[in-house]
C-alpha cells in the first residue's frame, strides 16, 4: 500500500479525546458564561435602581429644606 500513512491507534484515540474534550468544554462553558452575564447585568440594573431611589428621596429632602428655609425667612 504505497502512499498510505499507518498512523497508531494511540494517536487516534488520543486525538479523538482531545476534540471530545474540547467540545464538550465549549458545550458546558457557553451557557455557564451567558448565565454568568445575565447576573452580572441584574446587579448593575438593581445598583441603578437603588442610586435612582436615593437621588429622588435626596431630592424631596432638600426641597423639603429650602422650602422650610423660606417659611423660616418671612
């Protein structure tokens, strides 16, 4: 048989795991990484909320004062 290549058996099965492997890893890793996003972007959105709620009560507290300041004037 000339031209053809014996390549051992070791060799193929090696190579063969090492495919399974990795695709097994993209397989696990991809929706593991996509979950792991999607948490991160829930505590970005809950941080917004929260300094969204503490400028507004900020807010209502200090026109609070500047009303009472000008009561306080007359």
């Amino acid at each position: 048989m000339e031209g053809l290549i014996m390549v051992p058996l070791a060799v193929i099965v090696s190579t063969t795991g090492g495919v399974l492997a990795a695709l097994a890893g993209v397989l696990v890793g991809g929706p593991a990484g996509a979950k792991r996003s999607q948490v991160q972007l829930w505590f970005r959105d809950q941080q917004v909320r929260a300094c969204a709620d503490i400028l507004r009560e900020s807010t209502k507290v200090l026109l609070e004062f500047q009303r009472a300041s000008r009561k306080h004037r007359k």
